[in-house]
C-alpha cells in the first residue's frame, strides 16, 4: 500500500490545469457573424484568464458581447495587415494566425500587458511527434498557468489517393488541460470554448492514429484533434475523401 502510494503521489494530484474564470460566459461568434471566431476566441482568452487580462476584456467598447465583438474588428481588425499586403487584416475569410496575434498584442499594448507569442505546431526538424506532443502540451499548459487561456487554431484537412487539401480553419480558447504528461502518453484531454455558438466543449489532442500530412518517411507532421462537437468543415469534405482536424498553431503567453 505504502508503494502504490508513492507512485500515485509522484504522478501529482491529478488536477488539470484551468483558466483562472473557469466560470465565465462564453463569448458567441454567432451574434456577429460566422467568420468572427477569431475576434470571439481571442474574447474568450480575456475573458476567462486571470484579472488583468480580464481587464483587457472590460476595456474593449460596447455594453455586451455583440458589440466587443464589432469593436475588435472595426477598430483593429479592419487595419492593414501586416503579413498579407493589401488586405485588412479580418476579411471575408476570418482572420490568419499572425494578424490575430497583431489584433491581440495591440490590444494587450492599450491595457499595459505582456505581448502574446505566436508558435506554429508543425514538427520542426529532428522532432519526433512525441517530442511535438509535449511541446504542444507544455505551451498550452504554460500559458494556462500565466492567467491567459491560449488560443488554438486547429484546420480540417482532407485526402484521396495520398494528397492532403485544406478544407476550413477554425479558433477556439483553451481552458483545461493536464498539469503534466506521462512518459509514454500518445494525447491528452483538453477542455475548450467553441466560439460557434460560444460552447464548452471536450476533446483530445493526440498523435494521429493515420499518418496525418505525412513526410518523406511516412511520419505526421502534425497532432490531431479529436473534437467531436466541433464540426470545422466536415460539411465541406467529399464522400470518397478521409478527413482530420489538425492542431496548426496557437497564440499565448510562454
């Protein structure tokens, strides 16, 4: 009994790692539009995180979340992007990964807090997927564990005969994962705010059970994201076509 004891104490307590306001409302995309789920998700971060990003939140115009939501892609979201020369930077099409973190750290900036880092969750060089699940893990947890929830953005992908194409992207904020990884552990649970329809969700982040965007040698160059209640562009994938949600990048604090 001492034994198991020790053994169970040294894995930790077993509590996930939550936003600091676990108990917030969720910020709805639907209220606007369906191509704010940026502008929503980044809400969502302040929103949920500890005071002083809540404060970043509060300082957003407008009585309610509509209106918030109006006021980050008015007043920012609407300026000249940086990383895609004649565009604004939210359009049609939503918002890219590096002109959210543009929109955040603006808005960070006018709060007097930290800026946002921006990483992209492709295997790097000599990185095995394992050694990709734990850097995921460690980035989403960090952030968590600063007071901000980090922003996820995850991507449908589709294949027939071998060739992959994107499908639809989507952003959703981060509220939950584990503290610490197993040595062995091939994907973790992770709770998370859907912007569409502003909904607390559950899900997974694991190593592909498929080859997944595979290189050369047949290995994934990405996790997937086992998110049930988040459809993300199934409706745009063909009948002889197999489909997967890839965990593409993230926005936070580490």
């Amino acid at each position: 009994m001492i034994g198991l004891c020790l053994a169970a104490c040294s894995a930790g307590d077993g509590r996930p790692r939550e936003a600091a306001r676990m108990d917030a409302k969720p910020v709805n995309q639907l209220v606007v539009a369906g191509n704010a789920c940026g502008p929503a998700a980044l809400l969502n971060s302040f929103r949920f995180g500890n005071d002083s990003w809540r404060g970043v939140y509060d300082s957003v115009k407008g009585d309610g979340e509509r209106e918030k939501i109006r006021t980050v892609i008015r007043d920012i979201g609407m300026r000249p992007s940086r990383h895609l020369p004649g565009r604004a930077r939210w359009s049609r099409g939503g918002v890219s990964v590096a002109d959210l973190q543009d929109i955040a750290n603006e808005m960070a900036a006018e709060a007097y807090q930290p800026f946002v880092s921006e990483e992209v969750f492709f295997r790097r060089d000599g990185e095995s997927p394992r050694a990709l699940l734990r850097r995921v893990h460690r980035r989403l947890e960090g952030s968590l564990a600063r007071g901000l929830p980090p922003l996820l953005s995850v991507r449908r992908y589709a294949a027939s005969g071998g060739s992959w194409r994107p499908v639809d992207a989507h952003f959703v904020t981060v509220v939950s994962v584990p503290r610490s990884l197993g040595r062995d552990d091939g994907s973790f649970a992770v709770s998370y705010i859907d912007p569409w329809g502003g909904r607390r969700c559950e899900g997974t982040i694991r190593i592909a059970e498929q080859a997944l965007i595979a290189d050369k040698a047949g290995v994934s160059s990405c996790l997937e994201a086992v998110f049930p209640q988040s459809s993300v562009g199934r409706k745009k994938v063909r009948g002889n076509e197999r489909s997967a949600l890839a965990v593409a990048a993230a926005l936070g604090r580490w």
